[in-house]
C-alpha cells in the first residue's frame, strides 16, 4: 500500500487541546471481537503510513486504530499549537473519548512511544498492554538530527533540499536497502510550505522534561520492550531500563535499527500478536 492509498483509507475527527480545537487524521480497520482496540502511535519524522505493513496484519483479527499525531500526516499542521508529547497525550486523551473507547492496548514507536508512557502513567485502568518500540524514554532524546530540524533556518530551507534531508533518516537509517515507497511515503508529507513549518515545531517541541518527569512506577499495564538491537538513535540499554522498572520484558530484534518495523517486519508481527493475544 502506497502513502496515498493509506490516506485514502482516513477518517477525521476533532480534539480539544489547551483550548485549541484540532484536526486529527486516523484509519480505524478491522472489526470490533470485544477486546480492546489496538492504537498505533508513530514518532518523529513519521506519521501513521510508518505501520504500513504491521497494523493491517493486526487488522484481520481486531479493531485497529492509527492516528496521525498533531502537526504530523493529514492531522492539523497549521502553526500556533503545541506539538509535545504532553500535547499529544492530551490529544489521545480526548482523541478516544470521540471514539467512545475506554480501554485500549498501545503500540507505540520514537516519541508516541513517549506519549504512550505518560497516557499510561496517568491512566492505568484504560490501558490493557503496552509496546514500546525504540521510543523515548528517560533522558534518552531528543537526538541531534531532530533538534537540527528545529533550528529557525529550517523554516528558510528549499522543499527539495529539505526532501532529501529527512528521506535520508529513512532512505540511511534501514538495514538493508530502503524500500522507495516507505522513504517517499514517509517523507512526502513535510514537502509544502506548512508541512516544513509544522516539523520544525514538531522538532523544537521534543521537551525531555515530559518524560524525566515521569513516575514510571504508575504504568501498571503489561510492557513489551520490542526493539530493534542496532539502534544508535534509541539504544536498547533504555528499553532494558524501562522493562526493568516497569516490570515488563524485552525482545530484541537483531538487524534491526530504529526503523526496526521496516527492517524486522514478519519477526515484528509475530512478536507483536504473541504478546497481544494474552489479552
């Protein structure tokens, strides 16, 4: 499935987030069994295209849900909003109460799975299982790539100089060779004058704070740690860390860098509905 064709398949709906009344872009497959719905959260510079070949899988046996976070995908990317994970917390706070769901298993990457942590932290009872896949954690973040994005100029870079400066986080951050169709699906949606604003307030409002400040402590749910080894960006020593403390449990996934989805995708997948299906 291309990038347009994965947007063809959302629907729309509207947040509240510190009194601003946001769009918010989503897919919700797959049938509703009884079990809690599993929510795809994605990270930086990604948006929902990022489980392109993982939630669709998923699909056939529940319901799924991918969001596309505030300022990123086809979600809101006008300027004078905060893009923070915190942000983005309350975001998927208002986001499934439009949904009218009360329980959920998140399955989380980069920084939503930031976000996941702290909606986690701060909603024990409405969460069912956690994954954690490379996410930020601790003062694991943010990474000199990102914030570089965040820097004032970025706002004056040529869209064709700025398309091969974020192609090649996906294009050089595989395994093995890129697939063309995730490199360009990734990266086609910061390629207009708003979309190359948004990921320079997407990037300056990576705040370590919002995951310092964390109890981890509180998150009471199931964690699975499923990480791609080789990660520079997300080194798996955080996601041993965090299983540690939350008594969770972690699988490695060798040859796999932060992209780990798209490097490891069936070990990925099985893992994933191994854990899922203890539900």
């Amino acid at each position: 499935m291309n990038h347009n064709d994965w947007a063809a398949g959302q629907e729309e709906t509207t947040v509240t987030v510190d009194g601003h009344e946001l769009s918010v872009a989503y897919r919700d497959d797959g049938e509703e069994d009884g079990e809690p719905p599993v929510v795809f959260l994605h990270g930086i510079p990604t948006w929902s295209f990022l489980w392109r070949d993982i939630a669709p899988p998923i699909a056939e046996e529940r319901r799924v849900i991918t969001p596309d976070l505030l300022g990123y995908g086809n979600s809101a990317m006008h300027d004078g909003f905060d893009r923070s994970i915190r942000a983005q917390e309350a975001m998927l706070d208002d986001f499934l109460s439009q949904l009218g769901i009360e329980r959920v298993s998140l399955v989380s990457h980069d920084i939503g799975g930031g976000v996941a942590l702290r909606y986690a932290a701060h909603n024990p009872e409405n969460v069912s299982k956690l994954v954690c896949s490379n996410a930020v954690c601790y003062d694991s973040w943010p990474v000199e790539f990102i914030s570089d994005l965040g820097l004032p100029d970025t706002m004056e870079t040529d869209l064709d100089d700025l398309e091969a400066r974020v192609s090649s986080a996906f294009s050089q951050g595989t395994y093995d060779d890129p697939d063309e169709e995730f490199v360009e699906g990734l990266t086609a949606p910061w390629l207009t004058e708003e979309g190359r604003t948004s990921l320079s307030r997407c990037a300056v409002a990576t705040n370590t704070n919002h995951t310092t400040e964390l109890d981890y402590g509180n998150i009471e749910t199931d964690v699975l740690c499923l990480w791609g080894a080789d990660d520079s960006f997300q080194p798996i020593e955080y996601g041993e860390r965090l299983a540690a403390e939350t008594g969770g449990e972690v699988a490695a996934l060798d040859e796999a860098y932060h992209w780990v989805m798209e490097d490891r995708t069936d070990a990925y997948i099985d893992e994933l509905r191994e854990f899922l299906v203890e539900e």
